[in-house]
C-alpha cells in the first residue's frame, strides 16, 4: 500500500537489548521513515552498539542519563517523532519477540481512519497461546480482565502488549506527562485514550519467545496493577459518567452499588444474629435484606451493561479533520 502524505515512525524503547535490538531494526521495512531507539540508561550501551553497527540513515538513537522505565522512554520517542512531523508513531520492543515485518497490520486501519490507536492481541490464536509462557498466559488474562474495568474498552484485550501504533493527531492530545512511566504505561494510555473516546482496535499477531527470563513479577504485577486498574478505573467512572456528561447509568451507578452493599451486610448481620442466637428471621427482615440486594444487583449489572455499549465508534481523527 502507498502511503501518501503519511508518514511513519517506529519506536523502540531500549533497555538490556544489545543481544536482539540490530536484528529488530534491520527487520524494519521501507514503509517506514523514522526509527527512534531510546537508550534508556542501558548498562550493555546498546545506543553505542546500534550506532556502531547501524548505518541506516532512518535511525536516530537518544540517550536517557537516568533510567527511566519504558513508559518514560517511550514518551521521549513519541515527542521525537512529533516533533519530526511523522503522521503515525509506532512502538515495538528491541527483545525480537515482535515481528517488524507486520507493521502494515498496525498503520493500515489507521491510515484509512478506521481507528486511532492500534495494538497487538496475542490471544487470537491458539498455536501462539501455547508456545506462551504459562506463567504469562496467566498474569495476561487477569490483567486484561482488570483493564476492561478501568480503560472502558471491554471488546480488546492483551492490554500490556507492546506492539502499538496511534495517529499523531491523537497522540498530541494525551496528556504525556501524565501517564505512567514503568510497565503499566500501555494500560495508562488505553485509559487515557477512552476518557478522549479514541477508536481503539485489537491486531492479530504472534511473539516469538525463548528461554529468556523475564524482569518483570507476575505476582508483584498483579498487586500493583490492581490498584492501578481500581484508582483509574473511578477515574474513568467519574469523568466519563458525572463529569464530562450524565446518563441513566450514572443513577444506577449511584444508587446500585448502594442498595447492594446495604442488602449483603443487613443481610449477613440478621444471619450473624440468628446463628449466634437461635432466633429466626422475621419475613420483614429478610425482605429488608433481600429486596435492595436484587434491585441494587439488577441497577449494578444495567450500568455495567451500558458501559460495555458505551464504547467510541467514530475515530477521533476523523472528528478532528472536521475541526
């Protein structure tokens, strides 16, 4: 495909990845006109690596003094590539478990404004999931169960994969500054890109994995990201629900949560009573427990049914273009 007045820029955030990052950058086809490698602080230097062995004029390599994590490497690309006036930026990591050949998939529903923001799914296929490490295949399904809560995009998932690509237009209104700057950085910009309804889409594609180890804990993952996933999504709640406007399930939001955790602990305090001392329930008690708990259940499950339909359908870029 020609891709004309549309330029693209690839990003690649740089840290412990002298042994795969020259293949990953040889890998990387024509289409693209700028690649940015983010030395993060490398111990292994791999900036001077890809510099000493890289005579490809597309690369520009930028050094970080100080580690600052692959969301805050990824933002001095992105503003890198702004800056240079590329149309689309994308992001893949220098481990060689991304396939720079597929890079078209990424860019093309984007240069045809069939959406905003693309990212990888490597739960499409079966073969892949296998080949996954079990560990990850684990820690990946829960912490994308958790980001449908915060981000809003309940149709995507994979959310922490790495291989990425956003409209520069788009880009330029995410407040860059605000997103986190370690491992959680793909799912803070997947919330970030809901509160600005950007059109997000989930891609096919397969990792490559070998017997590396991996820096990052699963388990210590999960905790953090919890409260990650929880404090965005009230965020997301908020902003979208009883800020920015006001809908039916903004009433049920109010009134559902708190007829339900009325009826559970009236209930189990009646049940607690009659355990501990063999009194029954009158009809009015269990009534008093039962009837808020399944009207504030049936309000709780008819928000969450709405926020599931509530989802952008028109990319913002093209909203944009109208601007």
């Amino acid at each position: 495909m020609e891709y004309s007045d549309f330029s693209i820029a690839v990003v690649i955030p740089c840290y412990k990845a002298k042994k795969h990052v020259l293949e990953v950058i040889k890998a990387i086809p024509p289409m693209v006109s700028s690649i940015y490698c983010i030395d993060d602080a490398c111990p292994e230097k791999t900036g001077e690596h890809i510099q000493e062995n890289i005579s490809d004029s597309r690369v520009k390599v930028i050094r970080h003094e100080n580690n600052t994590g692959v969301g805050g490497a990824m933002l001095t690309g992105y503003k890198a590539a702004l800056a240079d006036k590329n149309t689309c930026i994308v992001k893949i990591d220098a481990d060689g478990q991304m396939n720079p050949a597929i890079i078209s998939r990424f860019v093309d529903p984007i240069f045809n404004k069939k959406a905003d923001y693309t990212k990888g799914n490597r739960f499409f296929s079966l073969e892949n999931l296998s080949a996954m490490p079990k560990i990850r295949l684990l820690g990946n399904a829960v912490l994308s169960f958790m980001s449908k809560f915060s981000t809003g995009y309940w149709r995507i998932f994979d959310p922490n994969n790495g291989y990425t690509a956003i409209h520069a237009n788009v880009l330029k209104m995410v407040p860059l500054e605000k997103i986190s700057k370690g491992y959680f950085f793909e799912s803070d910009m997947l919330f970030r890109l809901n509160t600005l309804r950007a059109l997000v889409i989930d891609i096919p594609m397969e990792s490559r994995y070998e017997n590396e180890e991996s820096s990052l804990s699963v388990f210590r993952c999960l905790i953090e990201f919890s409260i990650k996933h929880f404090i965005n999504f009230v965020k997301r709640i908020f902003y979208n629900y009883f800020l920015r406007d006001f809908h039916l399930a903004s009433i049920e939001l109010i009134i559902g949560p708190i007829l339900l955790i009325y009826g559970v602990n009236f209930g189990i305090e009646k049940w607690t009573l009659s355990v501990t001392t063999g009194l029954h329930a009158t009809a009015g008690q269990v009534m008093n427990a039962a009837l808020p708990t399944i009207i504030g259940l049936q309000l709780s499950l008819s928000a969450l049914s709405f926020d599931i339909d509530n989802k952008p359908s028109t990319p913002l870029q093209v909203l944009l273009d109208d601007i």
